[in-house]
C-alpha cells in the first residue's frame, strides 16, 4: 500500500465522524425501487427480477455489472419488450436482491442461480446478455450450459487476466475497499463512476442516487468484499472454445474501464461471433445512448 493511500484511509477514519454513511431502510429502497411482483423465491434467495414482454416471444436475460443493478436495461427493455421477453435481475449481493445467506459469491453459484431461475420461469433455453461482470458471467453460462443458451452478447466481459490479476489466485482486499460498509461519500462514489461514461452529463445525479441507494440496501457493501475476495479468475479460452452460441461482441469505442482492444481476445477463442463497436460511447452503452445502441443488440437477436 503506498503512502499516499494510507493518508488517504487515515482521513477518511479520522473524519469517519461525518462520513459514516449507515444502510438505508429496505423497505424504503423497495417502495422507491420496486415494482409489485418483481420479488420470486430462486436458489435459496429472495431475487429481485423484472420479466416483461410477452410471455410467448424469445426471453433474453440480462446481467448487469458489478455494483450495478437491474436498473441499468431499463431504457433498452422498454425498447426490446414489444418483440422479446425481457428478463433482468439483481445478482445477489446486488441491487434489491441483497446479500447472499450462503455467502457464495463464486461464478458456479451464478450458474445456479441462473438456471434455477429459468426453471422456475420455465424456459429451456434463453438468448443471454451480459454487461463487464456480468458478461463473464454470461459467456461462463454459455461455455457450461450450452444446450440452454441461443444468443449470447458480450458488451466489455471481464474475464481475462491484467495487470496485478492472474489466473488461478484468490485477490486480496485493499484495505481502502474495507471501509466500504461504513463509509460512502456521493462524491467518491461519483469519481468512481465516472469512467463508464464517455459523455460525463449521463452520469445525473438521478443517476448517481439511485446506484448510491443500491450499495446502501442492507448487507450489500459487505457482500461485495466478500464477492471481491472470491473472485478467483480461470483461463477462459477453455471455456470460450466450447460455446455453441453465436456471439455477439457490442462494445464502446471510448470504454475507459475495459478497452475495445480486449475483443481480439474473445474473436480469437469464439467459434462464432462478431464485433460491434460503437462510436464516442463508454463502458454502459444502454445508460449513455439506449436508442441508438439497442439497435444492434434487436438486429442480433432478430437474426
């Protein structure tokens, strides 16, 4: 740790004072949060979900990214719900499905989530869509269950080795990271998000409240050290090498988190996909210009 962000922690301790930041009321994130209906019994947890469209069309599941919520697909669901089944959920430890009480927050409970979900739903196969965190997520599930899949789109998956991440390793928590369950300032929080933005005015403070209130539903900002800590990454080209599913690779030409780069890496290992990259847009296509970047995502999944 350097010495720059040990002052960093000891100001923030020493000012914990003011900047002790406790858990909002859940059912107060509900009620602001939540539709009637939107709460099933999946896997042992009480998962927050959206289904929308008719119930006879193609369903597409959508996973959001790390510290996200279900929320981010609003704007594209209501586009795509004419034609699709549109299915989004909160991951646990996320949004309002909250804490996990297994306290497993590996890939392989994801995978059991997701399937218990599609049978409860009763849906043998479903077109997965997934976002940073929740396209490696998408792309395990697709590489593990290859029989329930039909399309798959990547929009930025993490996955891959970098820097200071290699395979096979659990990683430790910063010890910044650690004061996470006691402390979030809207303006830290903003400075982080901001990187997924290329246009800086989609990150309005609507939007900074409502991904603040989703870190402060109960129990959630310890289920993401614990998910951190967790997060082991395996080889993917392995895995990549036997998805059957034709992929959809829909990137942000100006995605400061994870670069447009990184898609060589995935066409290298894929069967079959294809690169979509979208011009002066970030790491959150379906926050910063929903109009214009669902239409590759309907023509994909039309096809």
């Amino acid at each position: 740790m350097t010495a720059a962000a040990i002052i960093a922690l000891l100001v923030l301790l020493l000012g914990g004072g003011w900047l002790y930041t406790p858990d909002k009321p859940r059912a107060e994130l509900e009620a602001q949060y939540a539709r009637p209906g939107d709460f099933q019994p999946v896997a042992g947890l009480r998962l927050h979900v959206r289904d929308t469209g008719p119930r006879t069309a193609p369903p597409v599941i959508f996973l959001h990214g790390f510290a996200s919520s279900l929320h981010t697909w609003e704007d594209w669901a209501r586009s795509l719900e004419g034609e699709f089944r549109v299915i989004r959920f909160d991951l646990p430890g996320f949004g309002l499905t909250g804490p996990d009480p297994s306290g497993d927050y590996t890939d392989a409970r994801s995978m059991a989530v997701i399937l218990s979900l599609m049978d409860r739903l009763e849906l043998p196969r479903a077109s997965l869509v997934g976002s940073s965190m929740g396209g490696r997520i998408a792309w395990t599930f697709a590489a593990t269950h290859p029989a329930r899949v039909d399309r798959l789109v990547l929009m930025a998956p993490d996955g891959f080795a970098s820097p200071g991440r290699g395979y096979g390793t659990t990683p430790s928590v910063p010890l910044l990271a650690r004061v996470l369950p006691y402390t979030l300032p809207a303006s830290l929080l903003r400075s982080s998000l901001a990187p997924a933005y290329a246009n800086p005015a989609v990150l309005t403070q609507a939007t900074l409240a409502r991904y603040r209130d989703m870190l402060l539903v109960p129990g959630n900002r310890q289920a993401i050290l614990v998910r951190m800590a967790q997060g082991a990454l395996v080889d993917p080209v392995p895995l990549l090498r036997r998805i059957e599913a034709p992929t959809l690779l829909l990137w942000g030409q100006a995605d400061a988190m994870v670069p447009v780069a990184n898609a060589a890496d995935y066409t290298a290992a894929l069967r079959d996909s294809r690169v979509v990259t979208l011009p002066g847009i970030g790491h959150v296509p379906m926050e910063e210009a929903p109009a214009e970047t669902v239409i590759p995502l309907r023509d994909f999944l039309r096809r």
